[in-house]
C-alpha cells in the first residue's frame, strides 16, 4: 500500500512542484491551514488557487477555514527581534503542529510541508519544528529541502504556465505593514508591481 503523506501547504507558488513531484510517489492530500494570511480576503485567493490545481489533479484537500483568532491569540503576540525571527517560528509551529495532529488523528503515515519552499524561508528552521512537533504528535515529519534539485525552478514555471496568483508579501499583517513600507504605498492600498514572496 502506498504511504498516505499529508503535504500542509501554504499557497500555491510555494507547494505546486511538491504536490506534482509527490503525486505519483505516495497517497498525498494536501492540508491547508494558514491563519496567519491577512486580510481574509487574500486568504480566500491563496486558498482558491490551491483548490483550483488539486481539483484538476484529482489531489484531495482539507480545508481547514480561516481560524484568524488562533493566530492573533498565539502568534501575533511573540515579539519579533529579526526577520524570520520567534514569531515567525511560533507561526510556523501553530500551522506544522495542527498539519501533525491531524495527519496522527486520520491515519497519515507522515506530514510535511511546503513552508521551507519560499524563497526566503530558512529550510534548517522549518525543519527542526517540523521535527519537534512530530515527536510531539508521536508522527514523522517528512524532511526536504524542497528548494533544490530544480524544485524552485519548476515551481516558477507551473505558476507562470497556470497563471497562478503570486503574492509579495508573506501573509501575515506584520508582513503587509512591511510590504507597504518597502513599497511606499499606503496601508490598504491595492498590489501595484510583480509579486515575489
Ligand atoms: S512573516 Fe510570515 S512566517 Fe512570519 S509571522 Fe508573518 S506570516 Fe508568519
């Protein structure tokens, strides 16, 4: 019987390579849970590009809806000393550590995930939560630099053949604060350039 793998991914651009490559290796689904993305609004547009590629790959999905507070409540409140710093990880926690559970609670061989794929997170990071909360949910956590081995490049070229939505910031409202910043642009104000994560 082919393992049964649950993939928790964060959007499309970062997971549509991992879900082509593991399609064919194991029984996969694909488990979205990313409160942290803000506003609802771009929630429902990374989730709906998700949806789009897994419906045409006949990839089952689980939906874990919004669940704002849970991120507002365990997350928003670490301090941040440095980019990709303890809030970051607590962020990638919250979302790895509901991926394990539920993978443990439905019979999952293992989780992974396709948050080290983005161009700025730290693989060695992710994986060592990953690792943790694994151990702590009695599951294995499928470790890969999902970066290498021309994974990003063809990434890149899924979205640009698909036409998939790519946002530039990374989800949360810290992170579109910052987005403004760089960008100049007021709070609130519509995506003007090329969007990059
Ligand atoms: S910057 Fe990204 S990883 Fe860090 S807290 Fe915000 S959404 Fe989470």
């Amino acid at each position: 019987m082919p393992e049964k793998i649950l993939l928790h991914t964060c959007c499309a651009p970062c997971s549509i390579a991992i879900v082509e490559e593991l399609r064919g290796q194991c029984d996969l689904t694909v488990f979205f849970y990313n409160p942290n993305v803000f506003p609802e609004a771009e929630y429902l547009k990374r989730k709906a590009e998700v949806i789009s590629y897994c419906t045409d790959w006949g990839v089952p999905m689980v939906d874990c809806d919004y669940g704002f507070e849970a991120w507002e409540t365990k997350v928003a409140p670490v301090p941040q000393e440095e980019e990709n710093g303890s809030r970051c990880s607590a962020c990638y926690r919250l979302r790895l550590a509901a991926a394990a559970e539920y993978a443990r609670n439905h019979g999952f061989d293992r989780f992974a995930s396709s948050l080290a794929s983005g161009r700025t997170k730290k693989s060695a990071v992710i994986n060592a939560i990953g690792r943790t909360v694994g151990r702590e949910a009695g599951l294995p956590f499928l470790e890969k630099d999902w970066k290498k081995d021309g994974r990003m490049e063809r990434g890149y070229a899924l979205v640009a053949e698909r036409g998939i939505y790519r946002q530039d910031y990374c989800g949360c409202r810290f992170s579109l604060a910052d987005r403004d910043r760089r960008n100049g642009r007021a709070a609130g104000q519509p995506d003007g350039g090329p969007a990059d994560k």
